[in-house]
C-alpha cells in the first residue's frame, strides 16, 4: 500500500470523515477557542492529549497520576524541573577537542545515546521535547561541525537556556543555567557556540571578507522568516556579526576581528555588533509571530490558525520573550485542548520509536536498535539534513518509511527487529501489559480498553464487532478464563491497532 492509499482510507471512527484526511490537508482547523486557561479537571483523554505532546507518548501509571489535576498543575510542573532532574553529562565533554576522527565519531554516538536514554527514561519529557524542538529549528549537523564536545554543549544550551551572556558562555559555567529561559538570550548565545560558528561559517568571518551565511539563516530560518528582510539587511548583519572565533571548548570576540563601521540594519543605523543586530531583530513583531507559528506548528498542528498565531505572538511580545509563561500559556489553553486536535498531528519517528516503547513498556529496547531505526525514517539524531532542518509532519510518511514504521511495531510482538533479525529483548510481555486495564475482561472491553490507550480515536463498533470475531473467535471470551492461545491473540489485538492507519497520528 503506498502512501497516499494508507492515508486517505477512511478512518475506522465513529464520526463521518477520516482523521488522516484532515491532517493531510493544508487547511488550519478552525477552533473558537483561544488562549483563555483550560480549567477543567483532566480525565484520561485530556490528560493523554496533554501528555503525548509535551513528551514522547506516555505510561499508564503516568496517565493515572495526571488524571483529576488541572493542566496547570502538569505544566508548571513540567517547567520548573529540579536540579536533580538535569541529566550528567558525558566525562569527556569538558576536554579540550581533538582531531581524530574515530575519537569524535565515537564520542558523538555516546552523546545520541546519552540523549536517546534521557527522552525515554529521563524526568521531565517536555525538557527532552523542547531541547528537539531547538536543535530542528537552530540546525547544526554533526558530520560539519565534526567536534563531539561541540554538538553536546550545544545541546545542552537548548537544555539549558543561559541566564546571562555578558561574557561568552563557558561549558564549566553550566550550573548557572536554567532550562525554559529567554528566547532572545538563546538566539544571543547560540550567535557565538562553536558549533554554530563551525557550521555556518561564522567563525571565519572577519572584518573586510565577511561571511553571509550565519547572517542569512539568523535571518530567514533561526527568527525572522522569508520576506520580512533584504539582501541588504543580509549583508550589513554580516558585517556586523563578525568577531567571533573559537577558543577552545567555547568562543571569544576580538575587535581586531570585527567590523567597526557604521551598518543600516532594518531601518536602523550604527556600528553595530552581533548582539545588537540580534536586540533589533526581536523589536519587529515579525520575530514575535516566526516564533509563534513554529511552537503552535510544535505541540498543537501543522497547518497554523493564524488568528490564535497573533494572539500567540502578542503573549511573546508581552512577555518579552520569556519561554515559561509563553508555553504555561500555550499548554494549558482552551484552544490546544480543542478536541479537534486530538491525534491531528503525524508521529515524527522519536514519537514512533521512543513513544510506542514507552507505551507499551517494552523498555528494553537498545539505544543503537533504537536510534538506527529512527535514520531508516529519516531522523538521524544530531545529523538533520540541511539547515531547515527535518522536513516535518507530512514529510515523515513515505513509501519507504510507512513499511519500516510498521515492521517496527510489529518486531516489538515477535521479538524481531525491522530487517527480521531475531531480537527477543524486543518482545513485549502482553500479558504483563493487560494489567493496566484490570476492568477490560470481555473480548470488546479489551479491544476498547487497548486501543483507547493507545491511539486517539474511538474505534467504530463495527471494527470492534469484526474483531471479536476475527481475533477472539466470535465467542464470549474472557480475559479471565483459561485459554491456551490467550497471548496469541492479545498479540495479534496490538498487531491489529498498530497496523491501523490511525496509529500514526497523534
């Protein structure tokens, strides 16, 4: 089945059109909705919306504590992670860089490990969404950048918002840092990180050869967009961006490096340096609204509402760019708890991969399966492709990709990998796993009780009905009665609901 065939079936719900069809289509949803606080105490279906988008899925005993509190009380929690909570970080990242290259290759697998193991077992899960959601956006690939101490302190700068960048950030001062800060001072920090300045070349720009293309991506990609700036504007920005060079773990500015003269940058005139540029940029609503439309195309759909996109973009403005009230604000609001969002948005492959193991505690998954699996489907961790990053949403389904997609699935039933190697680790416990739902004992209250928990839909009464006949032979069957092929058919039950087209969405 290709890939327009598997996501334009109608869907197996109980209301008229298909899921799939509507997040295929490049219409926004139109939701009354807006960014007034979402109150109501959360009951399963809420608490689970909020939870597959703040994190990677979830767990049952995680869905069972959230029940009952308000999102607030989840969000807040989220945003204000201890410091215990913060992930160690690898012995080698305070050592000065080398050139040897199986050191660094070695050394950058560590850290794609290190990373893979704090987003499916760390503490706080919206920390490991938000630290993606800045590596996609402020692009670096590791096959450029080369140096494994550089990809994993800029890692941990998206982690870890800095508080102050008087003085060039230092990795030794990363105690000093918060997670959830400031927008603009992550722009300011990320203008001077080594692997930034490696991978756009701007630690090679110097005063009379300097390098534009740092200043275009800041431009286009990283806060402003497409069309709200000139080529002009590109050039005096890099002129102005000049200065920086690396020295050692970090960067240092030189003035002998930089540019001193006068620069007419988006209507304004001085001799400006790299900060300054970045100050006025954040003065145009055009960067309030780029960062507006990227957090809703995040966490709430790909196509944006551009009515609750200003009222976003006036928040950011409001709040000066401050990351916590902005995303306390976003996450608890009456518009993303909407039903029409419910399951809108395409799985990326950390949410296949890293969600359906953590749905179906099958935590034994190892991290080189794991995250080998993920490059099959296009997410090679630390490596996207070009500077704009992985191509989202739509993007993540393909001909290729769908058939993978389904072979892992269907490897954490058999015990198999995705290329059919013999993988027992792999295998789920279904019988363990059927204890989460205590009060599911009829075949129709199991399959309902399941496929509720994992995915976002309701299933029609008449695929429950063809299953009960299909999978548990038509008769009153009981979870609870003595049936030698009982795990066999539970099996083929989460085979049923993964191969579902329903279950790649979100």
């Amino acid at each position: 089945m290709d890939r327009r065939s598997f996501l334009t079936l109608q869907a197996n719900v109980n209301n008229h059109s298909s899921p799939l069809e509507k997040v295929m289509s490049s219409q926004p949803i139109v939701s009354q909705a807006g960014l007034e606080e979402y109150t109501v105490p959360l009951n399963r279906k809420s608490a689970e919306h909020l939870l597959r988008r703040t994190g990677f899925q979830f767990t049952p005993s995680l869905v069972e504590k959230s029940i009952g509190k308000t999102a607030r009380q989840i969000v807040e929690s989220m945003l204000n992670p201890l410091e215990s909570e913060m992930p160690q970080q690898p012995s080698w990242a305070n050592t000065p860089p080398v050139n040897n290259q199986a050191l660094n290759r070695n050394q950058i697998l560590e850290t794609r490990r290190w990373w893979f193991n704090q987003m499916m077992t760390g503490t706080n899960q919206l920390q490991e969404k938000m630290t993606f959601f800045w590596h996609n956006l402020l692009t670096s690939e590791e096959d450029k950048v080369y140096y494994s101490q550089f990809m994993y302190w800029q890692n941990d700068i998206f982690r870890r918002n800095p508080k102050t960048i008087t003085n060039p950030w230092k990795p030794a001062e990363h105690k000093d840092r918060m997670a959830f800060g400031n927008i603009k001072t992550l722009i300011k920090a990320i203008v001077r990180d080594p692997a930034m300045l490696i991978y756009l070349d701007n630690g090679a720009s110097v005063v009379g050869n300097p390098n534009e293309n740092f200043a275009r991506e800041l431009l286009e990609l990283y806060a402003l967009g497409i069309g709200n700036y000139t080529e002009k504007d590109v050039v005096e920005s890099a002129r102005a961006l000049t200065g920086w060079q690396i020295s050692g773990l970090s960067s240092e500015w030189r003035s002998s490096r930089w540019d001193s003269q006068e620069k007419d940058f988006l209507s304004e005139k001085g001799n400006f340096n790299s900060d300054d540029i970045v100050d006025i940029i954040f003065k145009k609503p055009a960067c309030a609204g780029f960062f507006a439309k990227r957090l809703y195309q995040f966490f709430v759909y790909h196509e944006p509402d551009q009515n609750f996109v200003n009222s976003l973009s006036e928040l950011i403005i409001n709040s000066q760019y401050e990351l916590k009230p902005i995303l306390l604000t976003l996450l608890t609001s009456q518009h993303f708890f909407d039903e029409q969002f419910y399951g809108s948005m395409i799985k990326s492959p950390l949410d296949l991969v890293i969600g359906t193991v953590r749905l179906l505690s099958a935590n034994s998954i190892k991290p080189d399966y794991a995250l080998n699996t993920m490059t099959i489907l296009n997410l090679d961790l630390l490596n996207p492709p070009d500077v704009e990053g992985f191509k989202m949403h739509h993007n993540w389904i393909t001909t290729t990709t769908l058939p993978t997609r389904q072979k892992f699935t269907n490897g954490i039933i058999d015990g198999k990998t995705y290329d059919g190697q013999n993988a027992p680790e792999l295998k789920i416990n279904v019988l363990e796993f059927m204890k989460n739902f205590p009060d599911a004992i009829t075949a129709e209250q199991v399959i309902k009780a399941v496929s509720s928990y994992i995915i976002p839909f309701e299933l029609s009464q008449k695929l429950v009905n063809g299953w009960v006949d299909d999978i548990f032979g038509g008769y009153d069957w009981l979870i609870t009665a003595q049936d030698a092929n009982k795990e066999a058919k539970l099996n083929l039950l989460l085979r049923e609901i993964m191969q579902l087209p329903e279950f790649q969405l979100m």
